[in-house]
C-alpha cells in the first residue's frame, strides 16, 4: 500500500538558478576537478618517483628547458585572471553586454597560449623518446595542453551561446560563472607544473 | 540591469507566464496528477527511445543486468581454469590459453562485474532511497553505461578474436611492455580499463551530486540510509582513486604506442612505478567493491531485524575510516618487492589498522541482530553467510599483512583463497542478498523464497568447498596463475575438492538466475512494501512509475516508514508538465532550488560512440586521438547546446 500524502510546504516559490554551492553543475564541476587534480598529482608524484632514480635532474648530458616561453605562457595566464575575473562578476550582476564583450578576450587569450605552448614544446630540449625524464616532462606538458584546449574550446561553445537571448537566462549566467571557476582551476594547476618542469632541473 | 527595454518586455511576459504553470498540491494529486506526471517522465517508445533514455531506473538496471552477463562470463572461464587443474599434469587447457583465461576473469570480475553491479544497483536505487525524481546529470549517467557497455564488448570481441589480453588482471610491466608483450593484447587491456575508468568515474560523480544535492527535505546527512552513506564514500573513493589507473594505463599504452619510457629500465623508467600506481588504485578498488555491499548488509539487517542498525554513527565513522585508510595500504600488495624497513613496518600497521573500522561495523550488525528479532528470509541468510566467511577471508587477511608470512604466501593458492573470500564472501554474497530483497521494487515481483533458500545452502556450501582448500593448496607451496601441477605434492586432493566446489557455486548461481527469470512472469505480485522496510524507496509502488514519487516525500527521522506507515509527509509546488526536481542544502537538505531535468536525448550515445571509436582506433595509431577528438567534440557540443532557442518562462533542458 502506498502511504497517503500529508500536505506540509510549498516549493513552488523557490528560484530556480543560483550561484556557487546550491548549484547542482557547480559539485559535478568540482567532482571533475577533483578528478583531474588526483591525475595531475598522481602524475606529479610520478615525477619525483623518477627524479628519485637519478644522479642528475635532467640526466648528465641534457639541458634543462629554456625558460623563455614557459616563462612568457606564465606570465599571460597569469594576467587572463584579470578579464576572467570581470567576466565573473558581469555574471554575477547578470551584464550580458559586458560578458560579450569579454568573452571574445578571454578566447583569443587561449589561443596566443595554445600558440606559445607549441613554442615550449620546440624548447623543451629533448623528445619523449629519449629517457623517463623526457617521457614524464612530455606527459606533463601534454596533460596541461589538454586541459587548456578543452577548456579553450568549451569558453567558444559558452561564448556563441551567451550571444544568443539565451545568454539572458540565468542557466547560462550560471554557466558562465562556472566556466570562469574552472578557468581558475587550469591556471593554478599550471604553477606546480611550472616549477617541475623549468625550475626544478635548474635547483 | 543595462537589459535592452526588448529583453526587460521578455522578462515581463515570462514572469507572467510562469504563474500559469501547472505544479502539483492538494488541489492536484491523485489519479491525475499521476497520468499528467506519465505523461511527462514517460521515454518515447522504441529503440531511439531506448538509446535516448535517461530514467535512473532503465539506465540502473541495464548496468545491472550487464553485469550480471559478465559475471556469468568470467564464471565460466573460471569454471575452465578448475577443469584444467581438477588433476595434476593435465592438458586440456594451454599454458597460453591459460595466461589468457586468468587474465580475462580477474579483468572482467573487477572492472565489469564488481564495480559496475555496485554503480548500477545504486544508480537505480539511491534516488528512490533518497525521495527524488531522478539522478543529478541524467545524461552523463546515460554515458557512462555506454561506455562501459563499449569497454566490455571490446575486451572480449577482443578475446573471441584470438588478440584478448593474457598479462594478467593487474598487467604487471615489464611484462606487460613493448618487449615482452608485442602485438595488441596488452593495449586492448589497457584501453578496456580506459572505458570502464571513464564510465566509472561518470557514475561516481553522478552518484555523489545525488547524495549531496537531491535529497528529501528534512533527509539530514544524519538521517541518510546507511547505503547511501556508503555509497556516497565509495563515489568519493573512484573519484580519488580511478585516475591512478588511468594515469598508469595511458603511461603504458604509450610506452607501448609511442615509444616513451615511463618502465623501460633501459632508459631510466621503473617497473615499480608502474606497481605503485596500480596498487594506488587497485587496493582501494577492493573497498570499493566491499563498501557497497556493507551498506546491502545494513539494509538487510535493518529490514530483517525490525530495528534501526545499532550505533549509526559508529557504523558512518567506520565507513569514512575505511575510505581513507584504504588509500594508506597500496604497497603491502608490493612486500615482495623489497622495501626500506620502515616500509614494511608503516604498511603492516596500516594494513592491520583497517580490521578495525570494518570489526566495529561487524559488531554493530550483530548488536542490531542481538536485540531485533531476526526472521531468516533469503536476504538475512545471505547477511548470515556473508559474516561468517568475510571474517574467515578478514582474518588471513591479518596473517599477511604480517611481512614473515607474506613473503611466504604470496603468489601463492593462499592469495587466491583469501580475496576470493574477502571478495565473494564480502562482497558477492549481500549482492544476492540484496538482489532478492530489491528484485521486488524492480520487477514488481518476489523471487521465489523456497527456490532463494536451496540457491542460498548451495552456493554457502559450494563456496567453502572451492576456496577452504586452498589455503592448504597455498600454504603446500602451489603457485598461482600456473596452468598445471606436477602429482606427488599433496596438491591433488584440494585441487579436486575446489573444482567440485566451483561447480556447485556455478550450479547455485545458475539457480539464482533461474529464480530471477521465473519470478520475472510467475512470481508472487509484490505490494509497495513487501518486507515491511523503513526507507523511502518502499513508498511507492513496485515497480515505480517513471516519475518515481508523485509528491517529493518529507524525512523526519531515519527510518520514514517506520514512523507513520499509513501516511507521508510531502512537499509540493513542482511543475508536472516539465521534468523537474528539488534540491536541498548539502548537509540539513533544507529546500534550495528547483531544477530541471534533462529530456531523453540521444546525444550521449552518439558521443559515447565518438569517444569509443577514438579509444578503440587509438591502439592502432597515436593519431586517433587528434582526428577522433573532432567527432567526439562535436557530439559534446550538441550535447550541451540547448534544441529550443527561445526564452522560456522556467529552464528546460531539451
């Protein structure tokens, strides 16, 4: 038998979108994150568990990266916080016009960084090939250039979409916001990696 | 604000509009809000409608029956490895073949069977369990069986091609490397374990933003069902550990594909890297299988005893402390390896530290048993068989996680008796128990009790008779994974007892699946609530409707039912034209928000097809993964994008 409804409240009234924790695709995003976060740092470990083996890091005979375009790719990740952090806030005030206008920076700001990281591949100083240590630099430049390219892709997809009368609903602002938590994300895991793979072969 | 006078008219309208939308309440409930709400949770019939399907319960039990399939699978190769060593020095089986049968057992049990059937019987149940309508992210839930479904074709159209993997299920390099292993076998195991990881992980994160967002309100995380607590440890464990494996996997491939040198000793790689991360992952893999069944057994026990399981806090404490202990005990799978001795001393503590936590939980269902009045149904026999063989395999657990012993038992009979205790016996045992006890809510009939008990004695029986020998078998010096024996060692005798065994379990599960499909259309018609139980997905009918709850019920306590058996207390006020659903707050499940829920859309099947032809493709050339990502973008992406472009009074995802 299934038991008789006893009325209590109503939900009609509640809204329907908001920002941060009570966003459903805001825990599925940090459940990705997570995810993502255990590989890198699984990969990381990896790293030193190799570093571990070795007389010298990188090995006698190799050159440690030039620092030249790993440093600028820093330097400009760094700085697209600045419109990602506007685009953040226009989201959260619900300014479409100025989501529009900034969405289109933020993508032409991956591309100059997909641009530079071919030029950090071409600098690295050895292919994956030759030894573990080039192996695991290649892995950890390859992981972070897949992370940028989704996540590059996915602010284009983001950006058509809020130039529609769809980018008024308050669905997409959410989107936005969460975009921009993730683009967060894929530039702080740069740093460590960073540090591993130009400065670490320096100490 | 700054919204063109166009967008504020819209604004306007929709605001009026959305005041007319249809939502449930006193004034609409019963019959017709029941034909309303089927008219639109129900799918759209037919095969794209069964490819588009994203209802938890459809999704849930195709998982199940998947991998029940795979279960019967890897129990008949299991069934080949016994005949092939029912007698010493015997041929019928190569040592080839014989690498390749191990191999794809342990790899199908562990990766298709074990994991999957926990996803899949909480994928079903935990909404109805937790009094929500659906599943958080329906259609990446739709994905990921797919993907597990491509995994598991793959492996073993694989086998049936004479290429299926023969490294072993953990594919040890450098066995498992370009030198030792050419041709495709090893990648084809290495890109199975990429499917099942991607799915795996999809259903976790799934499975969490359920737990933590769709509960009912009032369902604190103090009042949470047991198994959803488990579950909800479990998810949080794939989420942790499953990247480990697929950072390993991909690191092999790619030594294999590409030529790097992550375990080529040559070039300054470490094959125990390779072990480190495996076990990184596969050690927490046991609990992730073992987990899930302690919160059958809590239900079970609840149900059966007619009380709430003593020391619930106790019981949660004990799972969280599983789950994070089970990340500090990787590498006493490595003692033979070699380690510094503080090494050894760490992980033999940590390895004997985990008995506790799982002790504790063991004492509160027998305290809950001690003090309710037992009945011993089918489900509560399986509770019964489980304790005492789980502790048997728990306790030779405790002998090798001592280093002495270890060192000599390992690779041995001894291992093999001892995870197929802690793992049948932990596992597989309150998975049929928990079969027959929700075989109700999803078929809408009972299994067949007296056929349930002999099915019960059977397997009991037939597993003590396959596996007890084999300590003997081990402790004799017999090895595992060696396709024969010579005679004269002692060995023949428990080598015979367990075939004979193993084919009495294959004999119970045959009755299990025979009692199943007969229950399905003779089976006695079962009520709301069968076995009188206390949690919410027994408040609706059985099966339930596609819509699972008519009204979202309230929780005032931990056992719903058992407080007000005649009458629920609900909420109202969603809408019944759209698919929609109530979140709550994280940790009180205070009403948050309403969401939408996503319409039936064939887009994850077609993007799990895109992704699956990029995995398959990608073991035969690096390339497949540049050219594959496009059409697997392009599936995402209409995926995402909305098929309704106008602006509607509330969101839909269409």
């Amino acid at each position: 038998m299934i038991p008789v409804p006893r009325f209590t409240d109503d939900v009609a009234d509640l809204p329907t979108t908001k920002f941060g924790t009570s966003s459903l695709t805001w825990w599925g995003i940090l459940g990705y994150m997570v995810i993502e976060g255990a590989a890198f740092g699984l990969a990381f470990a990896a790293y030193f568990f190799l570093m571990g083996h070795e007389q010298g890091w990188p090995p006698e005979g190799r050159q440690a990266p030039n620092l030249l375009f790993g440093t600028l790719f820093t330097i400009v990740i760094l700085l697209s916080e600045i419109p990602n952090t506007a685009i953040k806030k226009a989201a959260h005030k619900r300014d479409v016009p100025a989501i529009r206008a900034l969405m289109p920076v933020i993508v032409a700001i991956g591309a100059v960084l997909l641009v530079i990281r071919g030029f950090e591949f071409n600098n690295l100083n050895c292919r994956w090939t030759d030894n573990a240590y080039a192996s695991i630099v290649w892995a950890l430049l390859l992981l972070h250039t897949v992370h940028i390219m989704t996540d590059w892709f996915d602010t284009i997809v983001l950006w058509l979409l809020m130039r529609t009368d769809l980018g008024w609903e308050g669905r997409r602002l959410v989107d936005t916001d969460e975009n921009s938590l993730y683009w967060r994300y894929v530039w702080l895991l740069w740093i460590p990696i960073y540090l591993m793979i130009y400065w670490v072969p320096r100490l | 604000m700054n919204a063109p006078d166009r967008i504020r008219e819209q604004d306007e309208k929709l605001a009026r509009e959305r005041k007319a939308i249809v939502r449930d309440g006193p004034k609409l409930k019963g019959a017709e809000l029941a034909a309303r709400l089927d008219r639109t949770w129900r799918r759209p019939p037919g095969i794209l409608g069964w490819l588009a399907t994203v209802d938890h319960k459809e999704i849930g039990r195709r998982y199940i029956v998947t991998a029940l399939i795979f279960l019967a699978l890897g129990g008949a190769l299991a069934l080949l490895m016994r005949l092939q060593l029912a007698r010493p020095d015997n041929n019928l089986i190569s040592a080839s073949r014989y690498n390749e049968l191990f191999t794809m057992h342990g790899s199908t049990m562990m990766f298709l069977f074990a994991v999957p059937v926990m996803e899949g019987i909480a994928v079903y149940i935990i909404p109805l369990m937790l009094g929500t309508r659906s599943t958080a992210f329906p259609r990446l839930n739709a994905f990921s069986y797919f993907m597990y479904l491509f995994g598991g074709l793959m492996l073993w159209g694989a086998f049936a091609l004479n290429i299926g993997p023969d490294i072993g299920w953990f594919a040890y390099t450098p066995l498992s490397g370009p030198q030792f292993s050419p041709g495709k076998r090893a990648d084809v195991w290495a890109q199975m374990i990429t499917f099942t990881e991607v799915a795996a992980l999809a259903a976790a994160v799934v499975l969490t933003c359920t737990i933590l967002k769709c509960r009912a309100p009032g369902m604190t995380l103090a009042r949470m069902p047991l198994f959803a607590w488990a579950m909800l440890v479990v998810a949080v464990m794939i989420i942790f550990s499953m990247p480990s494996i697929a950072l390993a996997s991909s690191m092999l491939i790619s030594d294999r594909l590409v030529g790097t040198n992550f375990f080529n000793a040559y070039e300054h790689g470490d094959a125990l890297l390779w072990q480190h991360l495996f076990w990184f992952f596969g050690h927490p893999e046991v609990y992730i299988i073992f987990l899930p069944a302690t919160g059958f057994v809590s239900v079970i026990t609840e149900t059966f005893c007619r009380r709430p399981v003593f020391a619930y806090p106790v019981v949660v404490l004990s799972l969280v402390s599983t789950g994070i202990l089970a990340f500090g005990l990787w590498v006493h799978h490595m003692f033979a390896t070699g380690l510094p001795r503080v090494g050894y001393s760490f992980y033999t503590a940590a390895s004997m530290t985990v008995a506790i936590p799982t002790a504790l939980q063991i004492f509160c269902w027998l305290a809950t048993m001690w003090d309710g009045r037992p009945r011993l149904a089918v489900p509560m026999l399986y509770v019964i068989g489980f304790i005492v063989t789980f502790v048997i395999g728990g306790l030779t657990g405790v002998i090798i996680a001592a280093v002495p012993l270890d060192l000599e038992l390992h690779d041995t009979y001894f291992i093999v008796a001892h995870f197929h205790y802690v793992l049948i016996g932990g596992a597989v045992f309150p998975l049929l128990g928990i079969l027959t006890y929700w075989y109700p809510k999803f078929t809408g009939r009972m299994m067949h009790e007296a056929l349930g008990k002999i099915g019960f004695w059977l397997l009991f029986l037939g597993f003590q008779l396959a596996f007890f020998p084999m300590h003997f078998a081990g402790l004799l010096g017999m090895p595992r994974r060696v396709y024969t024996y010579p005679a004269g060692l002692g060995l023949e005798l428990p080598n015979l007892l367990s075939t004979i065994g193993a084919f009495a379990v294959a004999l119970a599960v045959v009755l299990f699946v025979t009692n199943g499909l007969f229950s399905l259309y003779r089976g006695v018609l079962a009520p709301a609530n069968p076995w009188g139980a206390a949690s919410l997905e027994w408040a609706t009918s059985s099966p339930p409707p596609a819509y699972n709850f008519a009204h979202i019920p309230v929780v005032e306590s931990q056992t719903p039912l058992w407080d007000s058996p005649a009458e629920l207390p609900v909420v109202t006020g969603l809408r019944v034209d759209q698919k929609e659903m109530l979140l709550t707050t994280v940790v009180a499940a205070a009403p948050d928000l309403r969401e939408p829920v996503p319409e039936p859309s064939l887009w994850p099947f077609i993007s799990a097809v895109a992704v699956g032809v990029l995995f398959i493709s990608s073991i035969f050339s690096p390339w497949a993964i540049v050219f594959g990502a496009i059409p697997s973008a392009i599936a995402l992406t209409a995926w995402f994008w909305p098929k309704d472009m106008n602006r509607l009074p509330e969101p839909v995802i269409s």
